[in-house]
C-alpha cells in the first residue's frame, strides 16, 4: 500500500524487482519516474531522451501489501497533514472544469438512484439505450473502437486490428442490471465479452467478481450506489474504460492496477471514505493525473514462471545436426512512446530498460541465429552488436528503406531487420537485402499499375536473405528475416510482398545450390594472453567438407519474422500452401501483373514450426500483445523436406496474464514476445535410401 507518500512509490518499485528472475526475469536497476511531453504519435517520430538515475533495483521486499494506493498526506506537494490544500481559504481544493464534471454526473446518479429505489421507476440507461439498440446495424471493431476512433487515434497506427474472424452478428453491446437489489452479479455475465457498456448501479453489491477483467470491450462501468469495499486488481484489464462510476460506495483505497486504465477520462469517486489526498488529486489534477500516479507509483508485479521448452521429438539421433533459431520483433525505441502504450510506466518503456532486458533473453535463449525485426542502425551498432559479439555473435543489418532519402543523422533512427549468428559454428557466405517497393515498381508487369504506385510503393519493408555454411558438417542452410507492413487495410500489399520474396528465394536458392565449396573453414584464434588463470581455448574440431545441392530446394530453408498476418490470411496460405489464386478475395480486386493474372506460388515445402503445438494446452495464444489485438501475427517457417522440429518455445505463463492487459510491461520489454524453434538437418543420407527403397516397390 501507498502507506508513507507518493515519492515512496518510487522507492518501493525500485526495491520491488529482486525477487530473483529466472530466464524471462530481468533484474536490471529501475529507473524513477520521468515525463514524456505529449507530442502526436508518429511512426518516424523520435522518441524523448530518457534520463536514468544510478540507482540499484535489486533491493529488498517492500511495505506493499496489495498493489493497493491508500492514500497519504505528501501525496501532493499542496498537501497539509489533513490532506487538503493549501491553496484554498476554505480548506477545500478548488473546483476546476473536470471536478465540477464529477459532481454534475454525481448528482445524476444520485436522481438515477433516487427515481429507481424511491419511485421504482427503470434506470433512465435502460430508456435511453432502448430505443438505440434498435435497428442497430453490425458490431463495432472487437477492439472497442469505430471505424472513425481508429482513424483518429494514432495510437492504433501500429496495431492491426483483431479483425471478427466469425460471422456471428451481434447487435447489442450494453447491459443494464442498475436497481435490481442483487447481491452477487452471476458467472454467466462475463461470458459476454463483447459489453461496451454495463450498469450495475442501486444494488447491493460489495464487491465486483475478479472476473470484470474478461470483459475488455467495456468503455463504460457504472457501480454508483452500492456497498463496494475494494475494487479487483483485475478491472485494471479494461484498458477502453472511458467511464468508472463509483459513487457512494465504501471504498477507501485504489488498486494500482487502475494505473493500466489510460483511457479513462472520468473516474467518479465521489460519496466514497477515500483519504483525503487521493480526492485531492483528482479535485486538484483530474482523473488522467490520479491514473497514471497509479501506474508510476505501482511496484514491479511478481515475475511470471519461465517459459517452458516443448519437446516435439524425443530420441533424436545424436548424429543430426541441431539448429536454433529465434525470432523477435524488439519493438524500436522510437515506436515505444507513451502516446502508443500509454498503459506502461515510463520506466519499462525506457529504451536503456528494454535494451538490458532485450539483451538478457538474448543470452539465455543462446540460439544459433537470431533474426530480429524493428532494429535501428544505432541500436544494431552500438547496443546490440557489441554486446552480442562478446556471446560469438556476428550480425547482418539493413535499415527500411526510407534512410536513403535521409540525413546520415536521422538515418540512425530507422528501424530494419537484423540477423545474428554464432560465428564459431557458421560461416556467413552470402546476404541479400530485398526492398519490395523497389523490386515491385521496377517488375515490366507491375510498374504501370496503379495499385503498385499507390498501395505498394508507399511501404519501404525489407526482407534479408542470409545464406551460411556449417563449419563442423559444411550443410548450408538459407535464413531468411522479413517483417510486412502492419496495416490491417493492406492485405493486397502484404500478400504481394510475400509474393516478391519467395520469388526471390527462389532465384537465390538456385544459385546458392551451384555455390563452390569453401576451401579452409577454421576460426582465426587470437594469441592467448599471459594469465595462468585465463582457460584454454576449446580444441578445433576438424571441419567437413562443403555439401553439395543438386536443386533449390534441397537446401534448409527457413523463412523468420512479423509477417502482420493471422492463420486466415493469404500470406498463411502462400507460405503454408505453396500457392495463392487469383481468384482469392484478399487479390482479386486489385491489378498486380503477372501476380493477379496467373496467381502467386513458390516450390518450396514449408511448415509453420508452431503447428505441432496448435490445438493444445501448450498452444501459443498469441506473438503480439496489445489491448485491441492479441494473435499470432510472426511464425519461423521451414522446409519439411530438409528440416524436423526437436523443441519449441511455449506460450507465457498464462497465471500471470489474467491481471496483464498488454505489452510491452516491466517483464515483457516488447508488445511481441519471442518465438524459437530447435530443428535437425534431416540426414541426407538415409533419404535418398528411402527413395530408391520407394522406387523399388
């Protein structure tokens, strides 16, 4: 509890993270609270600088009780000991435009009260959305928005919407059960997750269910004139709540988790035996200040338990060569800004915070390559590669390619698509970066169409083909790390783009399979210094010999990235299928050359690495994690012919999800969570036995 002053909030966060943090956990130093100006949300917009005091986080358990602000008299620096103001002759704080809201809105459900439990009359809500419900159309976008907030609201400028994948219509979206008399509210309701509205005011409630945090379309709760002790930390997972009426209840404290609630515009808490200080706040500041003191103020949440690792295959054959591969969309630090994730302390969105962090899973996870997405060429030079060297990482980068229109300055800042590798166990033998507007403006049946020039070419995504060579058994292996445009609108665009990399890995891969063997393979070693106590280096094993392919599709492929795209899209479909028709209702309306004539196809037999999983408790919910969307959106694709999945990453503790409205937070450093896949190189060997055996009988 807030049981000593706002400031200790800070304090107490700083101490709360050393709780020891296994795998996932990380226990880097906290940083105090520091303000973002509001500025508009922009894609290329730079992020503020973040100014991070030297203070150690790892401290001890603190007073925090509950995750629960009560109240305090230095919670305002107007404060006095009683908990008002100094400012006002009376004692009282004075009233501005947002209390003498609160107060008009109070006296309302006051009347409301009054017409339901004196007169039994019905809640005038019930009268008034009545007659609106009908003849109502279809439902709004499942994530609690019109068409025209989305459009508005820049926030969701990165967000793809979580498009209704039913058809069941639904033409009601509010509840009222105001002036009823009940005790309890029934299990049933939050079955009804679709509720934008809920009214449950002039009964006898004590407490709202911890299962309110289900019904994460509300934009607006009314629990005005009950007998409401506390508030569930869970409600906290209504991040589209506009309206929380609590008028008269018996509240005294708040949970932190309200901190989650940056939307919220009215939080009405008069009539309620709050301490004095947190009415101040409200009175004083307004609802958006109390909300995010909550958010600031709140200690670091227990860590969830690490991320199991799946087996898929047991008794492999110690023979087969085993490769990991990992994926992760980092989210680049000018993206993270309050405007967009306006539900994470600026704490855990500081890029020096995300970046310890960021490194951290990168040392545990300790895969074979990395493919990362949104890295910016100052983040890829100075944060990453220096410190992933020392881990016998070695990286590829290229930025998207607006930072050839740029400054050199500015051009540091563009975010691009990143491969590493373990150099002492691959040799990078070739990289390909591939631009998708240049490649579709620059194709003869593509550069006169409209929709190229005026859907295409306005999204500067890339892809980086990497070819590389085993050192201890010469097999070659193509990695590919692409990242699509977000745009939910743009389903043509991301389609087209697929298309025009899997072309190019096609082309690639026919001249990686006539590639000439490499001649010498070993490390270069530097000469050890004169420390007795230094060990060692690891004895040299003797390399293999480069394999050799006899076609393109020989050789391991694997394809890595945010592809923006769910299991019903025509990108699942090209990469799972091998094929798109023309005739496919994310393509037809729209003129792409030879793509919408003939249809879009490659040769190459792949397979998502997560499907093993599908339809399973171990099932993974979701890669992108935010309050409109939650899906799997990035996949590691690879060839079946080639490669066998031995071990996956499973989904996050879903214990601790169920008070997380979205990422990033302080455990989760990006709004994607990683995605790893183990594979075996299929012996080559005993395949080629198999098909002389087939064609024997």
């Amino acid at each position: 509890m807030y049981s000593q002053s706002h400031q200790q909030g800070h304090n107490a966060r700083l101490n709360g993270a050393g709780r020891g943090m296994p795998n996932m956990m990380y226990n880097f130093q906290q940083h105090t609270q520091h303000q973002h100006p509001a500025q508009p949300q922009h894609h290329q917009g730079l992020q503020h600088e973040h100014i991070i005091p030297n203070a150690n986080g790892l401290g001890h358990h603190t007073s925090f009780t509950a995750g629960i602000l009560q109240t305090s008299a230095t919670f305002n620096s107007n404060a006095l000991s009683n908990g008002h103001a100094t400012n006002s002759r009376s004692g009282q704080a004075p009233q501005n435009e947002m209390w003498q809201e609160q107060l008009r809105l109070h006296k309302e459900a006051e009347r409301a009260h009054a017409a339901m439990t004196e007169q039994q009359q019905p809640h005038y809500y019930a009268r008034l959305k009545a007659s609106e419900n009908r003849g109502i159309g279809g439902p709004p976008p499942s994530n609690g928005k019109t068409q025209a907030d989305s459009e508005n609201d820049p926030a969701d400028r990165r967000r793809p919407l979580n498009v209704e994948k039913g058809t069941t219509r639904q033409d009601w979206h509010n509840m009222d059960m105001s002036g009823q008399g009940l005790r309890n509210l029934a299990p049933e309701l939050f079955r009804y997750q679709f509720l934008n509205e809920l009214y449950i005011a002039s009964n006898k409630l004590t407490r709202i269910p911890n299962s309110i945090g289900e019904l994460r379309q509300l934009r607006h709760l009314d629990a005005s004139y009950n007998q409401i002790n506390e508030l569930p930390p869970e409600l906290g997972m209504c991040t589209f709540l506009k309206q929380l009426l609590l008028f008269n209840n018996n509240l005294q404290e708040l949970p932190f988790e309200l901190g989650s609630l940056h939307q919220l515009e009215m939080l009405g808490i008069e009539g309620n035996p709050l301490e004095p200080s947190i009415k101040q706040e409200i009175v004083e500041k307004g609802t958006k200040s109390l909300i995010n003191a909550l958010m600031e103020g709140a200690p670091i949440p227990l860590p969830p338990t690490p991320r199991k690792e799946i087996i898929i295959q047991e008794d492999v054959p110690e023979a087969l060569e085993r490769i990991k591969v990992f994926s992760w969309n980092i989210l680049c630090d000018k993206y993270a800004t309050t405007q967009t994730y306006g539900y994470t302390p600026t704490g855990a969105l500081s890029w020096e915070y995300r970046k310890n962090c960021i490194l951290e899973e990168l040392r545990i996870r300790e895969a074979d390559f990395l493919a990362l997405q949104e890295v910016s060429t100052d983040a890829f030079k100075e944060d990453l590669s220096p410190e992933l060297a020392q881990m016998d990482y070695r990286g590829v980068h290229w930025p998207k390619s607006r930072a050839k229109t740029m400054s050199e300055k500015d051009a540091q800042t563009v975010d691009g698509c990143a491969v590493f590798y373990k150099q002492s166990k691959f040799i990078l033998l070739d990289k390909q970066l591939i631009e998708f507007a240049t490649i579709a403006i620059n194709r003869p049946d593509m550069k006169n169409q409209h929709d190229v020039f005026n859907r295409v070419m306005p999204k500067d995504n890339i892809a980086v083909i990497c070819f590389f060579e085993s050192r201890l058994t010469g097999a070659r292996i193509i990695l590919v790390n692409a990242h699509l445009t977000w745009d939910s609108a743009l389903a043509d665009v991301k389609l087209i783009q697929t298309g025009i990399l899997m072309e190019h890995v096609t082309k690639l891969a026919e001249k990686y399979a006539r590639w000439p063997a490499v001649k010498d393979k070993k490390m270069i070693t530097l000469p050890r210094s004169d420390d007795p106590d230094e060990p060692p280096p690891p004895p040299q094993i003797e390399p293999g010999p480069s394999q050799e392919y006899r076609s393109n599709t020989e050789i391991p492929l694997l394809v890595c990235g945010d592809f923006n795209s769910t299991r019903d899209s025509s990108v699942w479909e090209l990469m799972s299928l091998g094929r798109v028709e023309p005739e496919h209702k994310e393509l037809n309306n729209f003129h792409y050359g030879s793509f919408t004539r003939d249809g879009i196809d490659h040769p190459f037999s792949l397979r998502d690495s997560y499907a093993p999983i599908q339809n399973t408790p171990d099932e993974l919910p979701f890669t992108n994690y935010t309050p409109g969307f939650a899906d799997v959106i990035d996949y590691i694709w690879y060839s079946a012919n080639t490669l066998e999945v031995v071990e996956l990453l499973g989904p996050p503790d879903p214990t601790y999800m169920k008070r997380i409205p979205a990422f990033p937070n302080w455990h989760f450093p990006a709004d994607h969570i990683q995605i790893m896949s183990e594979f075996v190189i299929k012996s080559r060997k005993d395949k080629k036995q198999a098909s002389e055996r087939e064609q024997q009988h």
